[in-house]
C-alpha cells in the first residue's frame, strides 16, 4: 500500500516539475509522441467548441482554451515522466537498430504482398462461388 501510495505522489510531483528527464536522449520520439497528443487535444477542444455554437464567446472558447493548456501541460509532462520517457528513449534506440529496406527493395516487396492479396481474393471469390452453387443445388439457399 506504501508503493501505491509513493508512486501516486511521485506521479503528481513529476507532472508539476519544470524540468525535462534525460533531455538529450529519445527527443524525436518523444517530439512525435507529443505532437501526436497535442493534436488529439487540439481536436478534441477544437471539436467542443464546435459543439457549443450558442454558447457566449467567453464559454465557446474559453472553457475549450482553458482545456486545451491543461492538456498540452499534461502531454509535455507526460513524455518527460521517468518511466514512460525511459520507455520512448528505448523505442528510439530500437528504432536506430531496425535495417530499412532501400527504395526498390520496397517496391519489389510491396508488389509481391499486392498480388498475393490479389491472389488470395480472387481464390476465395472461387470458393464463395462455389460454395453459393452447391448450397443452392441442395436448396440449403435460395
């Protein structure tokens, strides 16, 4: 219970902590982590304030500005929390590891799994058809 207890004031400490968790280590994952919450915050207000049309100004925009500085303070500290940035500091480093394909390499892989699907459609369009006839001929189907 002492754990539970020391994690949720570490939580609410590290949420109001100014400072960054190891900023020189994992900052495009962490910069695209964070620009992706963003945008789902910036929509999500954007959204509310679209919904409250005939609302006063004051409302329509300010409850959703208000929401929208809560949730991008929350988004900035939350990719700097010791365990998730220890975490997207690790995505980045697996990231680095992964042996990308070159440009017609792609292209050739991409067209193989294209036709195979190609393929794979058109087998089972054979089989519904067949399996269509021979329920019909049995009258299980009409």
């Amino acid at each position: 219970m002492s754990k539970e207890k020391t994690a949720q004031v570490s939580l609410v400490q590290e949420l109001f902590q100014p400072g960054l968790y190891k900023r020189n280590q994992g900052r495009i994952a962490r910069q695209v982590t964070f620009a992706a919450l963003a945008i789902i915050i910036a929509l999500g207000c954007f959204r509310l304030s679209q919904i409250w049309v005939d609302a006063t100004p004051a409302f329509r925009f300010g409850i959703p500005g208000a929401l929208l500085v809560v949730g991008l303070w929350i988004c900035y500290r939350l990719v700097n929390i010791s365990r998730f940035a220890d975490f997207l500091i690790s995505v980045e480093g697996e990231m680095a590891k992964v042996s990308w394909p070159s440009r017609s390499e792609l292209i050739r892989s991409s067209i193989v799994v294209i036709v195979t699907v190609i393929f794979l459609a058109a087998v089972l369009f054979c089989y519904d058809l067949i399996w269509n006839e021979l329920l019909q001929a049995l009258g299980i189907i009409s």
